[in-house]
C-alpha cells in the first residue's frame, strides 16, 4: 500500500505518562461527565427531538457540528484558513456555546480554526489527545485555551458522555505511542434512539484494528470515513464490523492526494453503502429523529473501477508520464515561500507569510511535506 502524502510535518511530541502535553495547560484525565440533560436513554431508546449532523464543507479537512436539542458538539474546525467558515456557520444555528469541542489529532487540518472557535463561543469542555507538536497551529490552539481559562481532558477508551439525549463513547485511541500522528485521532461513536454515528478522524488501519480488538459495539448507521478517504483507512474488516448504511467523506475537490483513493470507494460500493462528499455536495446536514436519517442531498455516484490495463496500455501511459515530466521539470525550480513555524508553503505576497518569510524551490519545499497554501494558491 502506497504511503499518502503527510498532510502535515509530523513533528510529535510523545509525552511520558506522567507528563502533560502542555506546561502551561493543565490536564484532567478523562472520566464519564455528568450528563449535560436529559438522563441517557441506551436502555429505552427513547429520545426527544431530533439530532442534527452538519459536514461542514471546510476542503481538504474535518469539521462536524453536531445539535441535541440545545445541546452542541464540534469535532474538529478544518485549516487556518477555514476559521471563518467554522465560526460563522455554529453562529447561524443560533448557538453562543458548545457543550463539548473535540481536537481529534493536532493536525493542521482538523485543529487550525479551533483557536478561533474557542475565542469565539462559550466552551464546557475539550477532549485532544495526549500529544503535542511543534507547530504554530498547535501551539495557537493551546494559548487559546489557557487565555480562556479552560482545561483539556484526554480521552480515555470506554468513557461515555451524554449530549441531550445522545450517548457519546470514546473508542480511541487506545495507545500512547503511535508513529503516525493520525492513529492519535479521537474515535467517537454517538448513539441516538436506535440511530448511530461513528466520526473517525484520521484513524488509520492501526487503530481500527485496536478498535476491533475491543469489546465495544461498532456498529454504526454513519460512518464519517477515517482520513478524506484514503487507502490508510476503512480498512474491509473495519467495514464489515460496522457494517454502515450511510458514509460521508470530508474532502477538498481536486486535492493533491488523490482522496478519496478509487479502492475506497469501490469498497464502500461493493458494501453496499450509499456515499456522500463534501468535494461534491458542498457541506452535508443529517438529520435524525431517533428512527429514521434523512440526508439533505442525493448520495453520490459511485463511478466504476477503471478496466485493468493491457500490457500496451501501460507502456503507452509511462511514455505520457515521462513526457509530461519532462515538459515541468523546470516548474519545480520556481522560487516559493515558507515560514519558520508554518506547515505549508506560499506565493510571494500571501498573507500568511511573516517578515521573516524563508525562499525555497518548489521542489525541496515537496521533499520536505510541505502541503501548498489554499489561500494564496502558490504553484504545484
């Protein structure tokens, strides 16, 4: 299996366990918070109202809000550049505080605009995983937390919380000691009436085979697929177990990683489960009543595997991509820009770069996982 392009430096910090991530941000460990309503219901099923999921189409990131009457949850808040989209959209639905903000994996794409979500609204409680980095993203996230005077608490496996009248339960991560800052993500599974989510972040393989080796219920009627589709996750075992009806992929259209990779998708077809994306539909809300779940869009359509190539057809493609190649050789010379806590590269006037902006050619900004600026739009 082919490695995907790092999203993001994987600059991680693994903290010994009597450590916290962050000096100046104390930690509480993780236990079963009083419930925020009404009394859990997993025995009756029985639930008031409905349960509003909301995509939020942030491109190639994660950003989930979810409503329990007058209760709310946001699981992650897209890039840097998405804090805005983040912000005004929980403003629209009415809402001043969040009962429950979760940072699934202090990548960039899933923590940048959570510094502005915790400025922005009245904040009960955090979950991120004990890891740290040493990225400016990261390290934006925790002063705003410490500048609100609130606490991170670690996710511990098998803990549940309520949220209205759905019952939340943590499934990972289950270790403290991953290579891949991905395997750190959040894994929670949300349960209301006799409906069921299951949010993943960037989850890889690792971790879905921890989960399966738990004695936790996995079966779930939607399944937010794990890392924008990629062939690292949703693993075939991880989607026999639970077996969803529903997925949906937060992906940004065109990106550079090829999400979500064709396997997946013929995978989740082959399963028999309908898709949704965001790189199509735009921001995707689910709506549940405990009974039925009601999409606002069509699901998308699963377009079939490529026929496998012909010995001729292959060489005839190698010819093309030398060619090609060969025609923009001369693009990875060109002279972009970085800065020295930033995780992304830019385009000479780009607002995110500082006075202390750093030229390097397109090519070694590559070599190094740079990922391009979707503001500024640099070459690539």
């Amino acid at each position: 299996m082919a490695t995907p392009i790092p999203e993001e430096p994987q600059a991680i910090t693994k903290p010994e366990p009597s450590t916290t991530p962050e000096p100046s941000t104390t930690l509480e460990p993780s236990s079963t918070p009083k419930p925020s309503s009404a009394t859990e219901n997993s025995s009756t099923n029985a639930v008031t109202g409905k349960l509003i999921v909301s995509f939020i189409d942030v491109g190639q990131a994660d950003s989930i809000l979810i409503q329990a009457g007058s209760y709310s949850m946001l699981i992650d808040a897209g890039n840097n550049s998405d804090a805005d989209t983040v912000v005004n959209y929980i403003k629209k639905q009415g809402i001043s505080k969040l009962d429950y903000v979760i940072g699934t994996h202090p990548h960039e794409d899933h923590i940048g605009g959570l510094d502005a979500v915790i400025e922005a609204f009245d904040i009960s409680k955090i979950y991120m995983p004990k890891v740290t980095t040493t990225t400016k993203t990261f390290e934006d996230v925790i002063l705003a937390i410490k500048n609100k005077g609130l606490k991170i608490t670690t996710p511990t496996p098998g803990s549940t919380f309520s949220l209205g009248d759905a019952k939340c339960s943590i499934l990972a991560p289950n270790s403290d000691n991953y290579e891949d800052l991905n395997n750190f993500s959040i894994v929670l599974k949300l349960d209301f009436g006799k409906t069921s989510f299951l949010f993943t972040g960037d989850a890889q393989i690792e971790s879905e085979k921890e989960i399966i080796n738990t004695s936790y219920e996995l079966h779930a009627d939607v399944l937010k697929v794990g890392h924008h589709g990629s062939d690292t996750s949703t693993s075939q075992e991880f989607l026999k177990v639970v077996s969803p009806k529903y997925a949906v992929i937060s992906v940004g259209d065109g990106n550079d990683y090829g999400h979500p990779k064709q396997v997946i998708l013929q995978r989740l077809a082959d399963a028999g489960v309908q898709v949704f994306r965001t790189d199509e539909s735009g921001t995707i809300v689910v709506t549940t009543d405990g009974e039925a779940i009601e999409f606002d869009m069509k699901a998308s359509a699963i377009k079939p595997q490529a026929p496998p190539k012909t010995e001729e057809s292959k060489t005839s493609e190698t010819t093309e991509t030398v060619t090609e190649g060969t025609n923009t050789s001369g693009n990875n010379d060109i002279i972009v820009y970085i800065t020295k806590t930033g995780e992304k590269y830019h385009a000479d006037g780009c607002r995110y770069l500082s006075k202390s902006k750093i030229e390097i050619k397109l090519s070694e900004a590559k070599a190094k996982s740079f990922a391009p600026c979707s503001v500024c739009n640099p070459p690539k």
